[in-house]
C-alpha cells in the first residue's frame, strides 16, 4: 500500500512532457567551494627548512665589532697629536718628527676607515665585507704573530735597559722591587697585545669561514659582487699587495730611506724607489686579482729581490749614519742611539721576514695561475677526389 502525499491548499497541475526535468548535472559550486576555501582554516604544513643555519645575528654582531674597533683606531689620531705636543714640552724629550706624525695618524685613520667600512658591510650581510673581512683577518692574524713575537723578545730588553739607566742615574735600592713591577707590566702588555692581535682576528677567521656565514651572505645579498670574481686565496695576496702600496707611499713621503743592496738610499733617491716600488705593488693588486699568469710570474721574481736587497743592507749598512743624512738633530741621534731596539735590528729582521713568508704564499697560490691552453682544431675529414 502506497503511502498518501500530504494535502496542499491548491491542485497541483500534472506536469506536461515538455515541463518534465531532464536529468542535467549540477554545476560545480565554485562560489561556494572558493567560500569554504577562504573561510574554513586550513592547518599549516611543516615550515620549509633552509639548507643553511641563518647567521644573521652573528654577521651583525661581528660588524657592530669591526665598527668599535675602527672608532678605537680613530681615538689613536688625537693620541698621536697629544704624543707629538708632549715630546716637545718634556725637558730634555725629543720632538717627535712630523714625518713620524704624518705616517702614524694616516695609518690609523686608513685602519679605522677600512674597519668601519668592512662592518657596515657586515652588518648589510654584503658579499664582498665578507669575503674582504675573512682575508684582512688571515693578513691581521698572521702579522699579529709577528708582532706579539717580536714585541715578547724586544720588551724585557727595553725595560731591563731603562731599569739599568734609572739605577745608574740615582742608585737601585728597590731594584728588587722594580724588577716585580716591571714584570708584571711587561706581562700585562703582552696579554693585551695578544689579544687583540692574536685572539681577536682568529675569532673572525674562525666565524667568517664558516659555510653557513657564506651561504646567508649569498642568499641577503643575491647579486655577484667584484669580490666573487677571484679565489679567496687570491683576493688575499692581492690585498696584501694593495696594503703595502699604501705603506710604500706613507713610508716614501714621511720616512725615504730605502735599503738597496747593502747601503740605505736617502732623500730623492729614497723617495723615488719607494714610489717606484708603489707603482709595482698597485699593479700586482690588480692584475693578480685578475688571475694573470705573468703578475704572478713578477711577483714570485721580484720578492726574491726585495729580500736580498733588505739582508745585504740590514746586515751591512749603518742604520744611524742614514738617519744623520736625513737631518735628525743631536739629540734625536742621542735618542736613537741609546734604544737598545735600534742596534738590535729587530724590526727590520721582522719585515724580513715578513717578506719570506709572503714569497711562500706566492710559490702556494701558483696552482691558481694556469696559462690558458688554446683550444685544438678539429681534425677535418679527408676529401675524397
């Protein structure tokens, strides 16, 4: 039995045939399936993993670093003036030169301008402060070295001969005693030496080579930068190249007095060797930089010679008899004269060997100077008559 159909107010009218539904697909809802989209939260997928660890806040860190330090440098110019102002209002002192004045406080302002410069780009997460900061610091590290190794051996000389002055001017009754405070001083100044010649760069090289330091460099900053066109290695030698151009030139207009086999040329001829020697060092900067095979071949020639040039003068010539000719005062050669560095030599070994480790970079780096091999023509195919 069929069930009833509930009961309208009104008759339905019978459907005629052309009034009957044609069985036609629903269209799709898109209005509403976008609606549902839009509307109704969709739980978030796991967060896609970058390849690197983002050292952001390190770059950052370790440029507002470069930046303090270049602000410390700077404070060294007003010192070198106070210095210079001292010298000649002590009694019985010696003025300091105006050369020695000029080429100290262009040096630090060239350190704290580069400093500063190389942190900002840090800070910027730039390419090229990276790859600038990691072989600055190798060059920082490496002289550190040298410094702190020269400093360790000239210091207790230094101190022990103005204990022995002191002690023959008014008797030694607390020698005991200085000699402890002197010690103590010389080690506190070794420390603070070593750590920022020695500790602080290993910190940026350590840092700066890191894989994950590059790749957020290259991932903030996208684009190809001058520095990227050379090897690391390579940007290295020839910022060392460029560095020394500028210590050629301050050195030629301040101080010329250039050691040539065996005897010191002073005055024109000095200056002109020092600025000839500035010319060669800009061009090996550049070329270099650009991988050409003959700057290495010049540079690996040309250092030999420097290094004989400087043995043969510092084991030969008179270091005072230069000075004289340079028209140092009485009392400025009495002064010099009486430092016990000065006859020594050691500061002029060190830049020796200075020099010897620098030509050993060089026979290194020579993997990364091949001469460009022409390429063959292709054989043609016998023709047939």
């Amino acid at each position: 039995m069929e069930p009833e159909l509930p009961s309208t107010p009104e008759a339905m009218p019978e459907p005629t045939p052309e009034q009957t539904p044609q069985l036609i697909p629903a269209p799709t809802p898109v209005v509403a399936a976008t609606a549902v989209l839009t509307t109704t939260p969709v739980p978030a997928g796991p967060a896609v993993a970058l390849p690197y660890s983002d050292r952001s806040t390190g770059l950052t860190i370790f440029g507002i670093a470069q930046i303090i330090l270049g602000l410390l440098a700077a404070l060294m110019v007003p010192l070198i003036a106070l210095s210079a102002f001292m010298s000649r209002l002590a009694p019985g002192g010696v003025a300091m030169r105006p050369g020695q004045y000029i080429s100290g406080s262009l040096t630090y302002i060239f350190v704290a301008a580069a400093l500063v410069t190389l942190g900002i780009g840090s800070v910027q997460m730039k390419r090229w402060a990276r790859a600038l900061t990691l072989v600055t610091s190798w060059y920082w590290l490496i002289m550190g070295l040298l410094v702190t190794a020269l400093l360790t051996a000239v210091l207790p000389v230094v101190m022990r001969s103005a204990m022995r002055a002191q002690a023959n001017a008014a008797g030694a009754p607390s020698a005991e005693v200085s000699a402890g405070v002197m010690a103590v001083i010389l080690t506190l100044v070794i420390v603070f030496i070593a750590f920022f010649l020695i500790l602080v760069p290993i910190a940026f090289v350590v840092f700066y080579s890191r894989k994950d330091v590059a790749e957020t460099c290259r991932h903030r900053d996208p684009v190809e930068r001058w520095t990227d066109r050379a090897p690391l290695p390579v940007l290295g030698a020839s910022t060392i190249f460029f560095t020394g151009a500028i210590y050629m030139l301050l050195v030629g207009v301040t101080t010329p007095m250039f050691p040539f086999f065996g005897k010191y040329l002073t005055g024109f001829a000095g200056a002109a060797c020092f600025l000839a020697l500035v010319g060669l060092d800009l061009y090996l900067a550049i070329a270099l930089f650009r991988l050409k095979p003959l700057a290495w071949w010049i540079a690996a020639i040309t250092v030999p010679v420097r290094i004989l040039s400087m043995a043969l003068t510092y084991g030969k010539a008179d270091l005072m008899e230069a000075y004289s000719k340079m028209g140092w005062s009485d009392s400025q050669m009495q002064k010099l004269n009486a430092n016990p560095i000065v006859h020594s030599h050691v500061a002029l070994w060190w830049s020796l060997v200075s020099m010897v480790a620098l030509w050993g970079y060089l026979v290194w780096l020579k993997r990364f100077f091949k001469a460009p091999v022409a390429p063959q023509a292709e054989a043609l195919p016998a023709q047939t008559s």
